[in-house]
C-alpha cells in the first residue's frame, strides 16, 4: 500500500464511504444528512474529512445544491463497489454457516440456454454451490457487476457496450459466436430438410422482434442483401414465452432468434432449426467479470470451465446439425 492509500485505511470510516455514495445520489447537504440519519453539521465535517484524505475537492457546491465533479463521482464508484462487496461478505457468512459452500452471483439475460446448464455442471462439481442468477438486459447487468453486487455477467457483446467507457473496467473470459437462426414447428414440413436462402422465405409468416432490436436488424439487412423486401411480421413481440408459444400452436409461423435462444427453444422440444444461407453472423456473447486484478475464488473459476463446456458440446451439435 502506498503512503496515500494508507492514510486513507487509516482514516476513513465506512461512514464516509456511505457519505460518498449518498451526495452523489442527492443534490442536498440535507438529502443526505436525512439518508445517513446524521445533522448537517456532521455531514459538512464528514465531507471536509474526505476531501482532506484524498486531497482534492470532489463535490462542487452551488445555490443549487452539491454535485460531484469527475474526481467524486470515481471516488463514489469505487465506494459503492466497497459497500457492496461487504455486504456480500456477510451474506456469504450467513449461508457458509447453514451450509452453502460458495456463493456464485451472475447475471445474464432471460433466455439463455447455456447458463442454465452450466450452473447444473457448476453443481455437479461444487454440489454444496448456491447459485443467484439475475436475469436483465446485459448493460444494466454491466452496471451491477461493476457496483459489486455481481460476480460475472453473461451477455452478448452490444454496440451499446462497445460504443461505452465499461469496456476497459471489464475482464472477458469466454467469447461465444452468435449468429441469426431460423425456427419452426416440427410441424411444419415444408421446409424440413430443405438448404434454404433468405429469399425463399420472403413470403413466410413471420414472428419478429421489434425494429430497435438487434435481431430484427440483422434480419431486416440479410434480405435487403439479398435483393428482396423484408418481410413484414404478422406477430410481434420480444417475450420468448410468447415466441416459443406462438411457434409450437401455429405450424405456418416461422421465428428469427439469437443462437442462445434457439437453444433454448430446440431443448424444449417440438421446434426445429431451418437451414438458411448465408449465414448471418451476431455480435458475440461473452462471460465478464470486473479487471480488478484478483485472484478469481474457485466457484468462479469452476462456473468459467462449465460455460466453456457447455459452449464446446453446442458447437459440435451445431457442427453436426449443418452437416445433415
């Protein structure tokens, strides 16, 4: 530790880290004396405190109020990761004395066939392992696993993402293909078997995503290179209940999806996986943890084996699936 950051062990109280993260979510002096149940005096003494350990101004005072400046807001984040880890540590205390072994915290999206499958070989190897899945959209999981309320995110690679600054606060560990698959009924028959081009599917019935999504996106341009008008969807709707639903109960549907939720679907049965080219690639999906530079726990290290695994098995029943 060097001198600066040990001056600032030695000081700060874990008040003070709370005071941090409280200004910044409260433009009022007062606001945050009424969170923390401390008067006002305390919080200016409190504040002044702060600025004197880390030796800069971090919050900018007006008429308006208080607001932190860049120097606050990134002592704020690390704060909240703090807060956050500690409180995971007694949570893990609670459940390792009734039991649990190791606690894996993840986030990924609702529909995903690889985690639910890992975390069962994840068990299997570690069967005294609890697992908290989180279920959202990746950016707001982002979010959380850098606050430290998450271990590791599944999710896939967005241009939201890379257009951000998170990128370089995130460690990737396993990197997925994703590409735009085709879905029916196994009652339909009219495309069994058949090596299909986008084109040929023009006149379908389809069930899509909306237009802001990047599925739809990608559909929409793999006609347009093809020479053909998209299709106009008859249904849609971003629920995969409600896409897997539709599906199975109308044989004329047909469906495009991420590779994760083909998966997923085709592991439920009655839907097959259509031949279409050319094949249509998607941005990868990725397991992240924070670049904190420290030694990852053995749950965590054993979850990362079990998606690579489990990503290994897909492969090669995709591989075996293009061949027929």
């Amino acid at each position: 530790m060097d001198t600066k950051t040990d001056r600032l062990v030695r000081t700060l109280r874990l008040r003070h880290l709370e005071l941090l993260v409280a200004l910044c979510e409260t433009p009022t002096m007062r606001g945050a004396a009424a969170q923390l149940h401390l008067s006002q005096p305390a919080i200016s003494k409190m504040l002044g405190e702060l600025e004197g350990c880390f030796g800069a101004r971090l919050f900018e005072r007006s008429h308006q109020g208080i607001h932190a400046n860049a120097l606050g807001s990134s002592a704020a984040f690390r704060a909240r990761a703090v807060l956050h880890e500690l409180s995971r540590a007694t949570e893990d205390v609670d459940a390792m004395q009734s039991g649990v072994t190791a606690i894996l915290r993840v986030g990924a999206p609702s529909v995903t066939a690889t985690v639910p499958a890992a975390i069962v070989r994840l068990r299997e190897r570690l069967p005294g392992a609890a697992v908290q899945l989180r279920e959202g959209r990746v950016h707001e999981l982002i979010h959380r696993l850098l606050d430290g309320e998450l271990d590791c995110v599944f999710g896939a690679i967005t241009p939201e993402l890379i257009s951000s600054d998170l990128i370089p606060l995130l460690e990737p560990v396993v990197l997925l293909k994703d590409e735009l698959c085709v879905l029916a009924s196994t009652s339909n028959r009219s495309y069994a078997g058949r090596r299909l081009k986008w084109a040929d599917l023009q006149a379908a019935q389809w069930v899509l995503p909306p237009r802001e999504t990047l599925v739809r996106q990608a559909f929409m341009t793999v006609f347009l290179n093809s020479g053909v008008t998209p299709p106009v969807p008859v249904i849609e709707a971003m629920s995969s209940v409600t896409i897997g639903t539709v599906l199975r109960q109308d044989p004329a549907l047909l469906c495009a999806v991420r590779l994760e939720h083909a998966l997923d679907e085709i592991s439920r049965g009655g839907v097959q996986w259509l031949k279409v080219g050319p094949q249509v690639v998607l941005p990868s999906f990725g397991l992240f943890f924070r670049r904190d530079g420290l030694e990852r726990p053995e749950i965590l290290t054993e979850f990362t084996d079990a998606i690579r695994s489990v990503s290994a098995a897909a492969t090669s029943g995709n591989e075996r699936r293009a061949k027929r």
